[in-house]
C-alpha cells in the first residue's frame, strides 16, 4: 500500500493469502482441491497457467482506517507488491479459471476427462477394503 491509487481502496491486498499449489493431474489432486472449496472463504484460480488457493482472511495488522498498522516494519511481501499491478480492480474475469465452489471443480473435471469427482466406490469394493483392514482376506458376504 501507499500509492495515490491506494487513497481511494478499501486495502483488498491486505484481505487474503495466496499460496500456489501443484497444477493438478490426477484426480485425486482434484478432489483435494476440491476439499478446499468445500471451506469458506477458499478460492481456487488459475493465473498464467499456475494453480493458486487463495484463504479470503484479513491481515491482523490492516487497521479499521484500511491502511497498515506495521507500515514501516512490514513483511518483503507486502513492501513488493506493487499498486500498479494489484487487486484494486476486480481481477477475477482476468483468471484462466476461477473456482469458489466444490462443484464448479467437479464440472471443470468431469468437463475434461469426462469421469465424475466424488463418485461412491462400489459397494464390493469398500467391503473389500473394510475386511483387508481387519486383516481376513476373503470377502465376507452377509
Ligand atoms: S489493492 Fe492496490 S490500491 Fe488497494 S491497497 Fe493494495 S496496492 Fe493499494
Ligand atoms: S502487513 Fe500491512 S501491508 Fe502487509 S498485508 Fe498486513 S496490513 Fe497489509
């Protein structure tokens, strides 16, 4: 912050945490993120190609006045990032993508291997599962 820009900006590059994350192969890389749009206040974008999860939660040091309560001894990150490049505008039609919701990410995957995220195993198969982990090795049927 600081900039003429910032004046009239209610601080939105205070009000997150954007982490990047492995661009997702499998599907089990889709269910996770899935799981994290399951949590409020997660988002998902996807920026020039690289995967992001962004935690919508404010900075402790943003002040009610929007401006920054350790201005002088702020973290690299914030002194960095620059206002000319920021999140004044809303930048979200400017993402590839843009996931705010679990199910956004099952049609984006379903969309492009055409198989479903979150599918029930069969039945026999979870069976098998439960009985391997009481270590027998048949299937016992009732
Ligand atoms: S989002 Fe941009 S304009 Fe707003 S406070 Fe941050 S750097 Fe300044
Ligand atoms: S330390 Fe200051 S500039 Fe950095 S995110 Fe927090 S309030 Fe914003």
């Amino acid at each position: 912050m600081g900039s003429v820009l910032c004046e009239h900006c209610s601080a939105a590059c205070c009000r997150y945490v954007a982490i990047e994350i492995d661009k997702p192969t499998s599907a089990r890389d889709y269910d996770d993120i899935r799981w994290y749009l399951m949590h409020e206040g997660v988002v998902i974008f996807v920026e020039e190609g690289d995967w992001f999860v962004q935690f919508r939660t404010k900075c402790k040091n943003l002040r009610a006045d929007n401006m920054c309560g350790v201005y002088e001894t702020r973290p690299q990150i914030c002194r960095d990032y620059k206002a000319e490049d920021c999140d004044y505008c809303d930048v979200e039609q400017n993402y590839e993508e843009f996931f705010t919701h679990a199910k956004q990410v099952e049609a984006y995957y379903t969309k492009r291997t055409g198989k479903v995220l979150g599918a029930p195993k069969p039945l026999r198969s979870r069976l098998t599962k439960k009985v391997r982990k009481h270590g027998k090795s048949k299937l016992s049927t009732v």
